[in-house]
C-alpha cells in the first residue's frame, strides 16, 4: 500500500495518506467531491452522515491526520480536532434531538485511522440498554437503513445548518 505525505495548509500539521485505510480512502472521495455523505469541511476533519441510518442522524467526524491515537497528533492540533469534536457532537444534538448522544472514538483494521462516530440515541432504539454494537452488522447494515437521497439531503442540510450556528456563535470564543 503506498502512503503520500503531505502538508495541511490550514494547520501546517504534516500528515499522512494511507492508501490502504478506508477513512483515507473516504476523505478521499469528499476531496475529489464524490462523497454523497459530506457535510462540512473544518480545520482538522470532515463532518459526514453515516451511510447507514439504523440511529437516525448517525454521523461521524473524520480527523484530517492519518493516525490511530489522540496522543500521536501534535498538541495544538490535538486541542483543535476535540474543540471540532464537541461542536460537531452539538450540531448532531441540535439537529436530531436525540434522548441521549453516543460518542464512540474509533479505528481497526482497515480503519486505523480516528474517526468519531455520533449515535443519536432514543428511549427503545435497542433490545435492551448498551451500546450500538449489541444489534448484529445484518441490521446495523441493513439497506433499509440507507437514506433516499431526499433524506439525505435533508439531514445534510439540518447538520450543516446547526453547525453554521455554532460556528457564528465561536467567533465569540465559544469554539
């Protein structure tokens, strides 16, 4: 697998490209405007919906650095991509108005690259009480659960809308 290295210009952070990871591959696509699931764009990490909407409003915040823990970035772009976070995991709390928001910190795999995944959670949305990935990948993944692009457009709309909020809001130094 062949890695690119590269300089983030927004940040001047170098980063790394893997070839072989699926986020990159999917940053990728946003880059070259082929991602039907980008959001927004901020300075450390692209806003999606996720494919799937088994928890609707599920989205996911992928870190521009190609690496597996929090501790491998630099500080600075440390403190920036959880600031991002935290206004990514608002605007997925304003827009869908879940019962309670799940925050997951993931990467394996093909996928070792961070990468926060927001559930939108409701009183019932599971068998019983626990995390997302009690329920089996035939109905996590289930192509019911993909959106018509009407729906897509739609929660693309709602999540952006709520993050152009919290951003006006940061030049107050919120974010």
């Amino acid at each position: 697998m062949g890695n690119n290295f590269s300089v983030n210009l927004n940040t001047k952070v170098p980063h790394r490209h893997d070839d072989g990871c699926g986020v990159c591959r999917r940053i990728e696509q946003t880059r070259q405007g082929k991602n039907p699931y980008f959001v927004r764009e901020l300075e450390t990490g692209y806003v999606v919906i996720g494919d799937y909407q088994r928890f609707p409003g599920y989205s996911l915040f992928l870190c521009k650095e190609h690496v597996a823990e929090l501790h491998f970035l630099e500080p600075e772009f440390r403190t920036r991509f959880l600031q991002e976070m935290a206004l990514t995991a608002e605007a997925v709390y304003n827009a869908f108005q879940p019962d309670k928001l799940n925050y997951e910190l993931l990467g394996v795999g093909n996928n070792r690259h961070m990468h926060w995944h927001f559930f939108p959670r409701r009183e019932g949305d599971t068998p019983s009480p626990g995390p997302v990935w009690q329920l089996s990948p035939a109905e996590l993944y289930d192509p019911a659960f993909l959106p018509s692009p009407d729906e897509l457009e739609h929660m693309k709309e709602k999540l952006n809308k709520e993050l152009e909020k919290l951003l006006e809001n940061g030049a107050s130094g919120r974010f």
